[in-house]
C-alpha cells in the first residue's frame, strides 16, 4: 500500500506530458493498442532537443499486460534503423503515454506500397 502523503507528493511532481509537448490536434495514427500523436517539446532543451517526436497513448488504464509488453520490448530494441523509445509517462489519471522519436515513413505503408507496382 502506498502512503497518502507519498502518493500526494508525487502528482505534485509528476511531469505532465501536455505540460513537456504540444500534440493536440496532431494524431496521426492508430495502433491495435493506443493512438498516435505528433508531438514537438513547448521548450528546447538538452533532454528534449526541437526535432519531432510521436507521443503514443495506450489505451486502458495503467500498466496493463500489453502496455508492460510493448514498454519491455522497446527498451530492448535499440538499433539505429529502428526508433527509439526515450520515455514512459504515467499520468495522474493512470494514463500511460510513450515518447517515440518520430518516423516520417511508416514499413508497412513501403512494403504494401512496392508489392502493389
Ligand atoms: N514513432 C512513430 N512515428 C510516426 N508515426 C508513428 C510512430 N509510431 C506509430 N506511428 C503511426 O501510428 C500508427 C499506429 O502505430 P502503432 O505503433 O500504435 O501501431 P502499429 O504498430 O501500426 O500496429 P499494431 O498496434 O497493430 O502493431 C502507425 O501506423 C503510424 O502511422
């Protein structure tokens, strides 16, 4: 169980990803688990340099087995040709964003694409 003061002081602290990026109004895709967002950071800074991102919600509340499932597979998967993933949000309302760098071509689209010609 976790203490009231602790869990008061930590949604005082909690960053809030709407607080970090601008991404309303951006959505540029839906995945079997969660909407996707363009999203570009309110400041520059070294943590968060201005270039564009894709803030990723999952559907559900909290860490449910899927999310846990894609978070686990994402840190692992760190390869240059593939994106990264740079941070997990959990928000107050128990609402999990991932912060993704941004991918302007989509795979699948290519592939789908080249098999059509
Ligand atoms: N990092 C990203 N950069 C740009 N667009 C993205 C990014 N991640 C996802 N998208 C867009 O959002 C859509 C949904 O992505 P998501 O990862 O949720 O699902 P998916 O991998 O396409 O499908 P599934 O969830 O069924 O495996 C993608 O098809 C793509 O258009």
């Amino acid at each position: 169980m976790i203490d009231y003061q602790f869990k008061e002081e930590l949604t005082q602290k909690r960053e809030r990803v709407e607080d970090l990026f601008y991404f309303e109004g951006s959505k540029v895709g839906r995945g079997t688990y969660g909407l996707v967002f363009k999203a570009i950071p309110k400041t520059q800074n070294e943590r968060y340099p201005k270039k564009e991102y894709a803030l990723k919600l999952i559907e559900g509340n909290g860490f449910s087995t899927s999310a846990c499932r894609e978070i686990a597979l994402l840190r692992e998967l760190k390869h240059p040709n593939l994106i990264r993933l740079q941070r997990v949000f959990l928000t107050n309302e128990k609402k999990v964003w991932l912060l993704l760098d941004y991918a302007e071509h989509d795979l699948w689209h290519i592939i789908k694409y080249h098999r059509g010609k």
